[in-house]
C-alpha cells in the first residue's frame, strides 16, 4: 500500500509541475487561469493524500473556484 501511495504523490506532483508550466507558457489569459485553477485542485488532491482534509477544502473552494471565478471577472472586464 506504501509504494502505491508514493506513486499518487509522484504522479500528482507531476502532473502539477506541468499544469503550472502550462499556465506560465500560455499566451491567452483564460487557458493560463485555468491551468492555474488544475494546479491548485492538485493541491488539494496533494493535501488529502497526506491526510489533511480540511485543508483540501479550504484549498479546492478557495483556490481554485473562487480565486478562478475572480481571474475570469478581471479577464472580462478588461479589453484585447
């Protein structure tokens, strides 16, 4: 059971460090947000594997659907 969880914590953190990439390599805003808004499901994916699930709510509601649904209202308000 220890090396399968090893395993979901590489294969999370992976996948992390490419999403963030993403979001730093797209030219378009709303793609950027949105890779940013899959980092921090990531982490909070990463929290309850380490057992914290409070933290992976607060990050989940926080981080990624209320910081995301502000970056896409700033995004709207402003010209091309």
């Amino acid at each position: 059971m220890s090396l399968l969880v090893s395993f979901a914590h590489i294969a999370v953190l992976v996948i992390m460090i490419i999403a963030a990439f993403l979001a730093v390599m797209f030219k378009d805003l709303l793609p950027a947000v949105i890779a940013l808004a899959v980092v921090s499901l990531l982490l909070s994916l990463e929290f309850y594997l380490l057992h914290a699930p409070d933290v992976a709510i607060a990050e989940a509601g926080i981080g990624a659907a209320l910081t995301m649904a502000i970056y896409i209202f700033a995004i709207r308000a402003t010209r091309k």
